[in-house]
C-alpha cells in the first residue's frame, strides 16, 4: 500500500514539474503509463486499505462472518466502482500523435456520481470496520479492568516478606 501511494506521488510530482516547465497544466501530454497510473494507482491503494481494515475486524472477530458481511459487500462496491471509475476515465483520455495521451480530461456528471459513490462506500467500509475493532477493544478493556479489580493490591512476594 505505501508503495502504490508513494508510487502515485511520485508520478503526479513528475507531472507537476513538467506542467510547471510547459507554463500551464492543462493539456501536458502523458505517457499510456503516466495515465494508467494516475488512474488506478489511488483505486488500488484505497481498495488495499479498506482490505486490511477488513481482514483486522474479522480476525479480531474470530472469522464470524455475519458482522462482516456489510463491510465486505461495501468493500465490493467499492472495488467495482473503482474499476469501473478507472475505465470511464480511460475511455474518456483522447489518443494523440507520437503515442502520448492528452492529460486534461473535463470531469463530467457520470464520472462525479460514480467517484461520489466510491467515497461514500470507502467511508461506510471504514465507520463499520472500524466500529468492531473498537468494539472488541473496549471488550477487552473491560476484560482487563475485572482482572484488574480481582487482583491482590499488594504484590504477593511483598506479603511473603511480611509474614
């Protein structure tokens, strides 16, 4: 995950420098590579994050499949409207001359519907995630705290010297 993102980073730092030497960032040609990886590198890193938060909340529930099944549907969503977000836009960078693809791509309503979607899922997969690993947490802190409360105050090899 930090090296799709670092990876992205650095693509669209080059992108910027060399928007920044043409004067203008609108229209910079980009390479076919430059501009699969501007469109599926965030898809892949958020779809990755959301995977992990996932895989912790079921492990920590002990694999019980029917808390999960929200998040891994939400996560499903997510993971369709990214491929599907990463295509539109794919369909929608023109081809030009010397086998460089024009950058500057007008968003349209279709695309903003769709990314607004994929964010609302990303942000409903973390809250309900998230939500068991807290829960779990502040279970096992309860846990703790009767233990806690159980315990002898003073350490038993303190009560040997005593005695």
């Amino acid at each position: 995950m930090y090296i799709v993102s670092t990876t992205h980073w650095a693509i669209s730092m080059a992108l910027l420098v060399r928007a920044a030497k043409n004067g203008s960032a609108v229209g910079i040609a980009m390479t076919p590579i430059e501009v699969l990886a501007n469109s599926y590198l965030p898809a892949i890193s958020s779809v990755l994050s959301d995977a992990i938060v996932v895989w912790r909340a079921w492990i920590l529930w002990e694999r019980r499949c029917d808390l999960l099944i929200p998040p891994i549907l939400f996560l499903t969503g997510t993971v369709g409207g990214s491929i599907t977000g990463a295509v539109l836009f794919l369909k929608r960078v023109k081809s030009t001359n010397g086998g460089t693809w024009q950058g500057a791509v007008q968003p349209n309503a279709t695309g903003a519907r769709l990314s607004y979607s994929v964010y609302c899922l990303i942000i409903l997969t973390n809250l309900w995630a998230t939500g068991l690993i807290c829960i779990k947490a502040w279970q096992h802190r309860r846990f703790l705290r009767s233990l806690m409360e159980r315990a002898p105050r003073e350490p038993e090899q303190r009560r040997h010297l005593r005695s």
